[in-house]
DNA sequence: GTCTATACCCGGATAGAC
DNA sequence: GTCTATCCGGGTATAGAC
C-alpha cells in the first residue's frame, strides 16, 4: 500500500533524524560520524545517505524544526501579549530557549552559510522564504507600533539582523544557561524600544526609507513583485 | 650559521604561502587541496604541515597579512584625511580593496570563526588582540569627533560589527568588482556619519555608555585593566 | 524496486623512520 | 625538518538480498 510505505519511510527519516540529534547533543557535531548516526540507527550507512544526503543536511531539517517551532509558539503567545518590550522579548527569548542547547549545531549551520555562493544564505534566492518567515515574526511583534507597513518591515529586518547577533554570542556563550546571552538580550532590547519608537515618528521615516532601499538593493528586502499576481 | 638556516625555513614557509595563495585564487579554497599544494611547491605534504599546522591556518597567515597592510595603509593616509565621512570611507574602503578578491578565502576565515569555542572568536582571549587591532583604526577615524574617550571607543567598537557586516555581504557579493558592497559601504556611511555626530553629543552620552557596558560584558571592550601598568 | 552491506575514493591530518 | 605510510571520516558506487 502506498500509504504504508510512504509511513515507513517518514518514520525511517525520523528514527535516522532522532538518533543524530540524540548523538550530535552528546557527543557534539564534529565527533559524531554518519557511521555512528546509522550503527545507532540500526540501518546500513547507505540508508542513511538516502534519507539526508550529507551530515549537514540533517541539522538543517533541525533548524526547520525549530523556525516551525518558533512560529508556533510566538503566533499562539503573541496575540495576549501587550506591549512592544513584551511582544520583542517573547520573539527573541522563545528563538533562544529553542536553540540554546544546541551550539554546535548552530555552528554548523553558520559556517555553511558563510560560505560563497550558498545557496542557503540569506542574500541567495533560494534562502529567500526561510529570511521572510523569520522576519514575519518580528513584523508581527512591531503590530503595535502605528507607522506604515514598509517602515515596519523595515525594521523587521533590523531585528532580525539583530537576532543574528544573538544567535552568533550564543553561540560562544558556555556560561550558564547561557544567561550570558539572555541578559544581552534583555538589555539590547530595553534599549531598542525607544530607538524603534522613535524611527516610527515622522522624523524618523527619511532614515528608515534610506535604510530600506538599501536592504532592498541587497536582496534582503522583496521588492514589490507581488503586484503581478495581482493584475 | 643560525641566521641562513632560520632564513631557509621562512623561505619555505613564504614558499608554501604563496603556492597555498596562488591556488586558492585560481581554484578557489576547496578545491585546493594540501596535497596540491605541496605538490605545487615541490615539497612532501608531512612538510607542508610541518610549516601549517591545517590549511586554515595558511588562511589566517593571509588574514593577518590583510590587518598588517590595512593598517599601514590608513595610518599613512588617515593624516592627510579630513572629514568624519572621508576617514571612514577610508577605514571601510581600504578594507575592502585588500580582500576584494578573496572571497573565498574569507568564507573559510567566517566558517571557523563560528565553531563554538575557537579561540580566534572575537569573543575569546585569544582574539581579543586582533580585535584590538581592527578596532583602533574605527577609533583613529573618529578623532574628529568631540566627545570622550570611551564614547569614541564604543563606537568604533560599534564601526567594527558594521565592518563584519561588510565582510559577510562581501563573501556572497559576485557583482562585478564587487561594486554592490561598495554602494552598501557608501551609502550605510552616509547615513551613518550624522548618527554618530548625534551620538557625540551629551544627548547621546547615557545611551552610549548603555551600550558600553553591554559590550564589556560580553568580552568586546576591554574592561580598564590597563591601570596596572601605571601604579 | 527498495534497502543493505561493503568496498572504495578523496582529502585533512598524524606518526614515526630517517 | 623531511618524507612515506597510514589513519580517519565524509561521501559514493555497486552488487546483491529480499
């Protein structure tokens, strides 16, 4: 039966993707080899190669774990919470107690994004949709915010450069709970708040427009192309 | 003679340097193996890590190069160089120029500096100097502005993370001569040079010093210790 | 036709003889 | 300090089990 098989081989991927995370928290991302990931597995190396293509490839579907994770969870807070502190905090504190034991992982994945010409990174078309999604949940924690939907997106993405930050401390960060990082956190934010306020003033709208054809020109920002589907 | 064999062994490193360099540019880091070059220059490949510990290493003997010539560059000109906009542009520019055209080679640079715990991290002891370093130039380039010490200091501190920026906008800029990264740097400068000037002023003075002490805390500005020297 | 076992290639890194 | 031989692990190719 089609059903059956295609069952099998979702919870096959799954028991190959569980067991490498169980083995990359453990022993870390370098130490754990793709034998180690299939002999734990119990399945032959081949297999696993079939499921992921590479080593890589699996931290990958971790991260889009945890990008679905974090929308989850902030799309289900966000709508009690009030305040523009509140709502920044939940997206940035959730995104950190999501990835924060998993620094290794994180490495991995930001070194193959500086690599040139990944098809990954975030200036490439094809990391293009992972960007917006993640910079929809900022734009939605800026709703309270009264200024025009560009100026919001706009910094949207700041923030979501911002939160680059956080993740590349994270990511030498052993202290603690890594409350390091949270506290960078909460401070970066306290004092954000008022500067983001301020550049959603009129006075604020020439710097923010500047800034935004500039992240435009840099592929960071979809130009409006949407209009097509419009005609 | 001491002198002659001490001599021979830089010759050789020089020798697999620039083989290593020559290589990399023509075929980019990855596909340059350690055996390749060793073979380029004509020497066994247990020489070659005789010299190199890995072939990283021979990356960041190039970057190091870079800091050396991007120092000596600005400190030359800076001089002769008016104007808050055109120091800057100076520091950022100059930059530029120098890596231009090793994208590659900065990408391997960026790859290790994410792996959790490596001591080139700007956030370890180990690359605090290097950091130093680069910081001091942004610094240089502010002297014309009038404010303190510490406030100039937080900003050129603040100048570097944008110059990181700049680096990773380089590593997947192919535009022709690179000339995206180049309007990016022009036009950020632009908007960033009356921002500073803000900064400067005592208006700017408590955010500043938030700022300030958010960067020592996580190991970016050195914390006075310097005092030590004086007693 | 789907998965496994296994042998193999490649390249970074190391050991140890000389 | 140099070289050869070797290890190790990611990734691939393939032959055959079922």
């Amino acid at each position: 039966m089609r059903g059956t098989l295609r069952a099998d081989g979702e919870r096959k991927r799954a028991l190959i993707y569980d067991t490498a995370l169980a083995l990359f928290r453990e022993k870390g991302f370098d130490a754990t080899t793709m034998r180690d990931i299939a002999k734990s597995a119990g399945i032959s190396l081949g297999s696993a190669y079939h499921y992921f293509p590479s080593k890589v490839a699996i931290v990958f579907a971790y991260y889009e774990e945890v990008q679905d994770a974090h929308e989850e969870r902030v799309r289900k807070k966000l709508p009690r919470t009030d305040g523009l502190l509140e709502r920044l905090t939940l997206v940035f504190e959730t995104k950190l107690e999501l990835v924060r034991r998993d620094r290794q992982l994180l490495g991995a994945i930001g070194a193959t994004l500086v690599q040139p010409g990944n098809e990954l990174s975030a200036f490439s078309v094809e990391g293009r949709d992972f960007l917006q999604r993640s910079v929809a949940l900022f734009d939605a924690a800026l709703e309270p915010l009264a200024t025009t939907p560009e100026a919001r997106r706009t910094m949207a993405l700041l923030l979501w450069t911002a939160h680059l930050g956080m993740m590349l401390r994270l990511v030498h960060d052993d202290s603690r709970g890594q409350k390091r990082t949270k506290s960078l956190v909460s401070r970066a934010l306290t004092m954000a708040v008022p500067l983001l306020q301020l550049a959603a003033t009129p006075m604020g709208a020439g710097l923010l427009a500047q800034l935004r054809s500039l992240l435009e020109e840099n592929g960071l920002m979809p130009l409006p192309e949407e209009t097509l589907s419009e005609g």
